[in-house]
C-alpha cells in the first residue's frame, strides 16, 4: 500500500513491486492491530467498519430494552458498543466533519435506546444524563492522554520521540517551554500525522494542566 495525497501519488495509481520473482499485490487499505488503515489516511473504511459493527448491536440492546433497567443498559451499552468508540479513537480526531458524523449518530441512537427515549429527546441532556461524552470529545481526550504519557516518556521510546518539549531551557512562565514542537508540513495530507495534529491539540489546553507534566518530566 502506497502512503499519498491525490495530488502526490503516481499517475496510473499503480505499484509495480516484484520481489524473489514474485508480484506484491498493491491494496488501497489495510487492517493492522485493529485499524483499517487507507492510502490517504482518511479512516474512512475504518469509521465504516466500525458503523456495520455497532448498528446490529444496537439493533440487539433495541429488542431487550423494554426487558432490562437502566443499569443493566448502561453496562450493556459499556462492554459492547463503546469498545468500538474507543479502540484506536486518538487517531480520528482529525478525520473530516462526514465521518465524525456518522460515528457520532450511531452513538445517538445507542444512548437514545439506553435511556429509552424518543428521537427528539435533548442530546445534551442525553449526555448529562448519562454522564457520557461525545464521539469527538473522547477521541481528543484519549490523543491527550497519550501525549501526556508522551511527554512524561511512558509511552515507548518511538512515540516519546515525536513529542518533545519547545525550549526546555527556558523559563517554567514562558508560553512556549508548555508546548511542544510541531513538524511543518506543507500539505494537508502532512497535517494528518498524529505528531502534528496530536501536537497542535497538546498546545490548545489549559497550561496548568500541562504544568503537571512539565513538572513531572524536569523533576522540580
């Protein structure tokens, strides 16, 4: 599988690779360690994937709803339908306003079923009530953490690496030394790497959340 943007890969599209006299069939997308990955890094066949997983289960909790009380719901709901929500989430924080809405309607019509309300019913009250967050908040709350981790260097030394402190040698007050360095790119297609976008999202919080951290790694 070729890594590109429409505008940088090869004009028929095609790969000609041969090794030991063998052809090494070229694919469009591929699933490793759970997460359907595509040429353009676009996680649309993976939100896809996700959608045709968690429809028929909501189809299921549905049918027994009426049998069961809110407790049992919420747990039914926690043990098979968020796992799907969450399992690699970081890396969809970025992905185009479509599919987060897709995702984030498949969720709405989990926690309407939850909670056994009309399709009118308030969302935000939906959420409140049920102490839940949306699809796009736990995937930015989840790239935080692991940039978090980052930083603290608890994460293996390949990710620590792309996430490295501005200016360490500065003053703790300067709004730089509470950031870290961000690659540039000069294509969209760059800004879909998690070290830039998991970067710009680290640098958007609060700094005295960050302090923790700095603090923690400088040990003062």
């Amino acid at each position: 599988m070729l890594f590109c943007s429409n505008r940088s890969k090869p004009r028929n599209g095609q790969l000609n690779i041969t090794i030991d006299n063998h052809n090494i069939d070229q694919v469009h997308h591929f699933k490793y360690l759970g997460m359907t990955l595509d040429c353009q890094l676009t996680y649309e066949t993976h939100v896809n994937n996700m959608c045709n997983k968690v429809s028929p289960k909501t189809g299921i909790l549905s049918r027994i709803r009426c049998f069961i009380p809110l407790s049992l719901s919420k747990d039914l709901y926690t043990s098979l339908l968020m796992p799907h929500f969450i399992y690699g989430n970081f890396l969809l924080t970025d992905i185009n306003t479509h599919l987060k809405r897709q995702l984030q309607v498949q969720q709405n019509n989990a926690l309407r079923i939850v909670k056994n309300v009309y399709i009118g019913y308030s969302l935000p009250k939906l959420f409140t009530e049920l102490n839940m967050d949306t699809v796009d908040i736990m995937a930015k709350n989840a790239a935080c953490k692991l940039v978090y981790k980052a930083v603290d260097n608890k994460c293996p030394d390949n990710v620590n690496e792309n996430f490295i402190i501005h200016s360490v040698d500065r003053d703790l007050r300067s709004d730089n030394f509470l950031c870290v360095d961000i690659p540039k790119t000069n294509t969209k297609f760059g800004d879909q790497n998690f070290t830039v976008s998991g970067g710009k999202l680290w640098n958007s919080i609060l700094e005295d959340i960050k302090k923790i951290t700095i603090s923690r790694c400088l040990q003062i």
